[in-house]
C-alpha cells in the first residue's frame, strides 16, 4: 500500500494474518492454514460447537502424498478405514516391503489379523472367508501363483458351524 506494509487483511470470511490464513465459515467454524519455521505447515478445522469439524480432500484427478521424510497417520479415534478395490505397498530393497502389527499394550494379548467375509445375507457352506496368494515370476517372467491358503465356512449351520483351512 502507498502507507507501508499491509500486515492483515480481511475479505469477507477470511483472514491472512502474519503467517495464517483463517477462514470462518457458519458462525464461528474456522479452516485455518498456518506456515512455521523450515515451512512447516499445519491445516486446522474447527467446529466450535462440537466435534465435527471434519476435514475432507476433494480431487478431480490423483492424490499423491510426497514427503521427503515418514508420513504418520494418527487416529485419535482408533480406526483407519480405506475404501479401496486394492492397497499396494511397494519398495525395491531387499526383503522388502514389510508389513506390521504391533501390538504395545502391556498386557497378555497381541496383534490380530482379521480376514470378515459379511456378505449382508445369510451365510452358506463353501463361502470363501479369506485366500492368502504367494505370487511369484515363472521362467517367462509372467506372474504366478504358486500357493494359496484358503478359508472357507464349511458347515454354516447354527450352533454347528465348522471351517475349512485349505492349502
């Protein structure tokens, strides 16, 4: 500006501010974008009435999550939940990728794998509950199955019901 530096603005619901931008929607609910040292950056929602202010990522194309360093998850209410066909995990070293369950609750118990067939109707003998597939190249570098192991209900009768563990 023609007086000096302009050090806040505001227009309409949003202000910038130093090294945050906050955004107020219905009435006193705020997204708020704030910068740190190294450019560290932290986005913000807040719904002050209660808990809901959630905060979701809209793309019309990929998402991809770049980070120079680890990227950490935290689930302050326990659960991760994704919704897709199939999740990949891939790294070129050796004896990788590994996956983990670390259990750190000092107690007796310990990490569960859990395969849920819940087909939302009745279940029946000779559904399949879980196949665990061990793929490897064959000589023509086409991907193989070599093994499987494979859980299927098979007796589904109440009060009698038995599985079968197939490899």
């Amino acid at each position: 500006t023609s007086l000096g530096t302009l050090t806040a603005l505001d227009v309409d619901s949003v202000n910038v501010n130093d090294k945050s931008i906050v955004i107020t929607g219905d009435t006193d609910d705020t997204f708020t974008i704030t910068t740190g040292a190294a450019g560290a950056t932290t986005l913000t929602t807040v719904d002050n009435a209660s808990t809901a202010g959630h905060f979701e990522v809209a793309a019309d194309g990929n998402i991809t999550l770049d980070a120079a360093g680890d990227i950490a998850l935290e689930c302050a209410g326990s659960d991760l939940t994704c919704d897709a066909r199939t999740s990949v995990f891939t790294h070129g070293g050796a004896s990788s990728p590994s996956f983990k369950l670390k259990n750190t609750a000092n107690d007796a118990t310990g990490a569960r794998l859990f395969f849920t067939k819940d087909k939302g109707a009745a279940g029946a003998d000779g559904d399949d509950i879980g196949t665990i597939l061990f793929e490897g190249d064959n000589t023509l570098q086409e991907l193989t199955s070599f093994a499987s192991i494979v859980c299927e209900i098979s007796q589904a009768t109440n009060t009698d019901e038995a599985g079968k563990l197939t490899l």
